[in-house]
C-alpha cells in the first residue's frame, strides 16, 4: 500500500492518529454525492448513509483516494459532487487549496 502518511503530515497530523474510514455517500435525493467519515468505533453508523454500493463506493482510510473517487463518480453519473466535511477534524475539509490528484 502507498504512504499517504505525509498528507496527514503536511495538514498537521499523524496518520497514525487518523482513525475512519471514508465512503461514497449520495446525498439531496441521490442527485449529489460526497465522502463521509465514520470513526472506526462507529461503524455501524454507515447504515444512516445512502451509501454508494460495489467497488464505486468501496470504503478507504485514504482521504485523497476517497475525495477523487467521489468526483470521478459523480462526473461518470451526472451527478453534483459536494465537497467532504470532515466530522472529527476540521483541518481535513476539502479544500481548492489542496490537489488531492498529487496524492494518490
């Protein structure tokens, strides 16, 4: 598997501590998608999620494979991409500043 520890370095974390996994999930009546995080404790959680299903939606611990994954999928589905908010650390909201493509 690829290092992406130095991702989380340069935002100021330790991949280590990062501790989700992040999914394909649509969103607004399935005419958007974005990525969620779910802390690996609470899983289960993903079942509140109309998650996307087979390998397009297939989970990572990997932000800028989730992020790409997403906007590929939404372009090949015709669907709006919204960018990923993070619910634990704010640091890892989407942002234009960061080209996710330099990462994967």
């Amino acid at each position: 598997m690829k290092d992406f520890s130095y991702f989380y370095k340069e935002l100021g974390l330790n991949f280590e501590d990062i501790e989700q996994d992040y999914f394909i999930a649509y969103i607004n009546d399935r005419k958007a998608v974005t990525v969620i995080d779910l802390s690996f404790c609470v899983n289960y959680e993903k079942d509140d999620w109309d998650v996307v299903e087979g390998d397009n939606g297939k989970n990572t611990t990997v932000l800028p494979e989730a992020i790409i994954n997403a906007r590929n999928f939404a372009k090949i589905n015709n669907l709006e991409y919204e960018p990923f908010e993070s619910r634990y650390h704010s640091c890892l909201n989407e942002s234009d500043d960061i080209k996710y493509e330099n990462y994967i």
